[in-house]
C-alpha cells in the first residue's frame, strides 16, 4: 500500500472503518472502534505506512504496518508487519 497521510477527522474515520487487523496481538474487526475506545473521537492527523498481510482494507490483504494517529497532544501508534505481533501503544506530547 501507499502511504497515506490524512488531516481531516471525516477522512480518518472512513478509512479506518475500512481497516481490519487479523494476526497476533492487537486485532480488530474494525479499527475504527478500536481507536474510538481508546477515547479518540476527533483525531485531527493519521499517518498510515508499511505493507502488512495481516491488515486488510476493503476487503483486501496487505494494508498498512503501521498507523500514526494524533488528536492534539495524545499520540495512538499501531505497529506491525510480517512476522511481527501488532502492538498498540498511547502517549501525551508536552
């Protein structure tokens, strides 16, 4: 997949409803419901790079490894990849 770069809070959300994550560790049927659990409602930035087989989007295999998504000071990463199991991880920047 390309990557994408996305700043508008409707973008994001479109595209990680069609983001699904299969694989070891973080998995999810939608992505989207994953991030909105963890509180981010209005993400203002999404940075999506990698190729993962165990990502899909639309449908389809080998979506992104690793997404960046940023609404104001919180920071959700999610990385994976082939042979590597899918972490989340949250911070604040100052």
């Amino acid at each position: 997949m390309e990557p994408v770069t996305l700043q508008s809070t409707e973008e994001i959300f479109k595209l990680l409803a069609e983001v699904s994550l299969k694989g070891k560790g973080l998995t999810a049927e939608c992505l989207l419901d994953k991030v909105l659990d963890e509180g981010f409602t209005e993400p203002i930035y999404l940075s999506a790079t990698g190729e993962d087989p165990d990502a899909f989007y639309q449908g389809k295999p080998n979506a992104w490894a690793v997404y960046q998504i940023r609404e104001w000071k919180r920071v959700m990463m999610i990385s994976g990849g082939p042979g590597r199991e899918r972490r989340v991880q949250i911070t604040e920047t100052p």
